[in-house]
C-alpha cells in the first residue's frame, strides 16, 4: 500500500474539511506532521491568533499524525480527538506552525495490540504550536482510534 | 456605564475576530453568553463538527462572558485564555451552541480582590456545547484577566 503523500492529504483536507481552509491551514510537512498557518484568517482584536485557530491547528496536526501512522500499517479506521489539555503560553503575532509529535513506541504499540484485539484503542499524542522561534501552544491530546471494521452504523465521530 | 449589547457584541466579533466571521460564529444570548454555530462552514470529511470549532465556539463564548463581567464593573481589561481542558463526547451532526456557565461566586469574588489589588487575576469557567439535545464537548477553562492600566507595552495576549 502506499503512503498518502503531502499533496493527497492536502486536498483532502481542502475538499473535506471545511474550517482548515477557511482558517487557511496547510499541510507543508508529514514527518513530523507540521500544519501552517497565516495570521489574517485566525486574527483576533489584539492582532494575535485566536486562541481556538491555534488550538484546530494543533487538533487537525494530531489527526493526520494517527492518520499517516494507520495507513503506514495499512489500517483502515476512523480517528476522533476524544480529549485536550491545551497550554497557552505566548501570544502568536505572525504566521504559525503546529508540528505532531510522535507518540511513545510504547503507546504505539500498545495501540497496535488493543486494535488487533478489538478494533478500538486511545492513543496520547503531543503538539507544539510556534510563532516565529517562540513556543505559543502545547497541546496533550487523546484520540480514540476505531477499525472501520469495528464501528458500528452511526458511530462516526469527529 | 451602559453595557454593550448583544448587537455591539456581535459586531464587534464579525469586525475583529476573523475566524468568528469565517466560522459562523454568532452570539445568540448574553445572560448567558451563548455562541450559535452553523454547521456548514465547520464541518469535516465525517460531515460532523471538526472539534477545533467546537472549542473556537467554547472559548469565544468564556471569553464574552468575562468582557460582560468587566463591563459590569466598569474594569477596562484584556482578558486572554491560558488554560483549557476539552472533553469531546459525542459528534456534532447539525448546528451547534456554547453557552458559558457564570464562575462562582466566589472565583468572581476572588478575581475582583485580585484585580484591585494587583491589577491582574485569573479565573476558571466551564462552557458546554450542545447539538440538538446532546452535550457534544466540555470546557474547563482559566482565563486571565488583565486591566488595561496594569498592561505594558508589547504584552498582548490572544
């Protein structure tokens, strides 16, 4: 099977997903996952991002992180953010950047073994969120991974 | 002091927040602040709400219902979000509300000794976001509070 390359997850989520391109959110790269973004789209009152673009920044970074790490096992399932604990550390006053960091190879695999199990499983993931050299947004986010296979009709989350 | 209404709110929101314009965001209610959110321009490729919209609709929402707060007594402040726990319960299928929940009593009693005193505070509040008749997230979010006197130059916050 082959990976979805930048191009492909780009469109995807420029056809599919309607605030990443009304907020302007780019994919510029898959490994780690990094989503860029300008400043006009996500601008407050103060001239700084809004706290909720950097926070969809960071999600959707998340999610094409567990994204890319299913398709690399040739897994099929869906992903939803079930929970976030985000820190906002300095205001973001340029362009910015949310880069995935890769889960543990401990939960990794601990994923890998609970959805060959039962179709379902959490994983803990870590993002950063920068302006320019300045770290403005960490995120501890959990997504909860399900094999297409096992959901059930109506099931689909986020 | 009149206190801004929801129309002055609202416009100011449309003016000066771009993503509230790109995402529909619309203050509904002021007493409490909800947040409305049609579905449309926030949907993602499961064709539910993304979750970086529901959290954009939940942190403008705590943070309307702090400015209203400051109006009331006349306090001129930037109030910035520093912290949020998210929970995600169930899919957002259709248009979708905010509505923040006033901090108690006494969380407001200590910000206004701490704003007296220092010039500056923090204070927690809990916003829930509702689709039909399901609570789709949970917020717990601490705000920080910071009056207009007590800021210098080049501290902007989100």
């Amino acid at each position: 099977m082959q990976l979805p390359d930048r191009d492909s997850l780009q469109a995807h989520l420029s056809a599919h997903i309607a605030p990443a391109r009304a907020l302007g959110l780019e994919l510029v790269g898959i490994d780690p996952v990094t989503i860029a973004a300008p400043l006009g789209p996500n601008v407050n009152d103060k001239g700084t991002a809004f706290a909720g673009s950097l926070f969809s920044a960071a999600a959707l970074a998340g999610w094409l992180q567990l994204t890319q790490w299913c398709a690399a096992r040739t897994l099929e399932a869906q992903i939803v953010l079930q929970k976030a604990d985000a820190q906002f550390l300095a205001p973001a006053r340029a362009p910015f950047r949310a880069i995935a960091r890769e889960s543990s190879a401990q939960e990794r695999e601990r994923l890998a073994v609970l959805l060959a199990r039962r179709g379902r499983g959490r994983i803990a993931l870590a993002v950063e969120v920068s302006c320019e050299a300045t770290l403005v947004m960490r995120l501890a986010a959990v997504y909860a991974v399900t094999l297409s296979t096992a959901l059930t009709p109506g099931s689909a989350g986020r």
